[in-house]
C-alpha cells in the first residue's frame, strides 16, 4: 500500500467512527416523551353505588385518550307466601317476579349505558292454607367506551372528580290475592374504571458515566489530527 491510499483509508475510517460514536452519543444523551397510562379501578358490593373517579392530573402530561367501564352483576331472592282467597286450603297462585338494574352516563363522547332485567314466573300450588314460593332474579351487564377527541379529553382533565351511578336492582312481585313476601337483595358488585393515556412531561436526563465516555471519545477522534504527508 503507498502513502496516498494509506492517507485516503485512514482519513475515511476517521469519518466512519466520527459518525458512529455521534450517533451513539445522541442515542444515549436523548429524553424523548414517554407514553403512560394510570388507571382507577372502583367497586362496591351494594345493590346502588355512587362512584366518585378522579379526573386526569394535567401536571403528568398531556392526555391522550381516556377508556370508562363498568359492568355489575347483582341478584334478589324472592319468597312468596301467597294464601289462598276466601280461606280455601286449596288453589294455584302464580308468582312473578321482575328484576332490573342499569347505569346511564354520559360525559362529552363518553356513554356508559348499561341495562339488564331478568323475569321469572312459577306456580306455587297451595294446600293447607298456604306455601311458600322462591323465586332467584339474577341482572347483569358490562359497556365501555373511549374517546380522544380535545373537548372530551378537557372534560376529563383537571382537580376533582366525575361520578358514575349504577342503579338497581328494582324488583316487582306479584301472586295470589293474599300474599305475604319478602324481597332479599344479593349484590355480587359493582365495577368501574378509568383509564388515561398521556404523554408524560419530557426530563432532562442526567448523563451516565458510560455516556461521558462517549463523549470523550468523540472529542478525541473529532480532534485526532489528520497526518500529513513528508515533504
């Protein structure tokens, strides 16, 4: 190899490792914006809730899209003791029973809206005067949504909270013309969350050790003389 092609070879693979430890640098020395997400799950095991959710806090980022759901499961035992009328010892009586629970929200583009009934009948043959009948109604749903249009997303930014309500179970008897009933409710719960997708406030990161090296090292090669030629 002669002393032109040496010079060329060197002064290229100077460019070559320039370049590469740059980019190494830039690589480790960049704070881009991170995307996050915190979620508030809430329950309750009553027949009515009332769930206060806090809304987003704007020091974390910038909201993205936020995702509401809700979904209850909730059930009433119903027990008939119809008589039969004009004390007769013997007769048919028809139980029925109606149960019905639901949740209507909305807020900007957000709606929840849940409804569930459950309809149960049964012939309670008496004798002897009277019988008791048990009837099991059970009511459940689930929806979510999720938006991330600006004026929704503003909705649910800021300090406090926004409340979501679930109702019911609402329960109708009806049987023979003496009737004596008791209504039991059995809520299995109630669920709601909220969940928000922002991008956090970007940090200046802090240089590692290993990062400083790098940077000595690109100083070095970026002031690494090229060699001259002998006259």
């Amino acid at each position: 190899m002669n002393r032109t092609s040496g010079q060329s070879w060197g002064a290229g693979l100077r460019r070559r490792m320039r370049g590469f430890v740059a980019l190494v640098v830039l690589g480790s020395l960049a704070s881009g914006v991170a995307a996050e997400v915190v979620s508030y799950p809430l329950s309750d095991g009553s027949g009515k809730s009332l769930f206060n959710l806090p809304k987003f806090d704007a020091s974390l980022g910038t909201l993205k899209e936020v995702t509401l759901e809700a979904r209850f499961n909730w059930g009433s035992t119903v027990e008939s003791r119809p008589r039969c009328p004009d004390g007769a010892d013997a007769c048919d009586s028809l139980v029925q029973a109606t149960s019905k629970g639901f949740v209507d929200f909305e807020l900007g583009t957000i709606g929840l809206h849940l409804l569930s009934e459950s309809s149960l009948s049964r012939n309670c043959p008496i004798t002897n005067g009277y019988n008791q009948c048990g009837l099991f109604l059970g009511v459940h749903d689930a929806d979510a949504d999720s938006a991330t249009d600006a004026e929704t997303l503003a909705l649910f930014t800021g300090p406090g909270t926004f409340r979501v309500f679930f109702d019911g179970p609402y329960v109708a008897v009806t049987s023979g013309l003496r009737d004596a009933r008791r209504i039991t409710g059995n809520p299995y719960g109630s669920w709601v969350t909220v969940t928000y997708a922002y991008d956090a406030v970007p940090t200046a990161a802090v240089p590692e050790p290993s990062s400083l090296a790098l940077v000595a090292l690109a100083g070095a090669l970026v002031a690494w003389p090229r060699r001259r030629p002998r006259a």
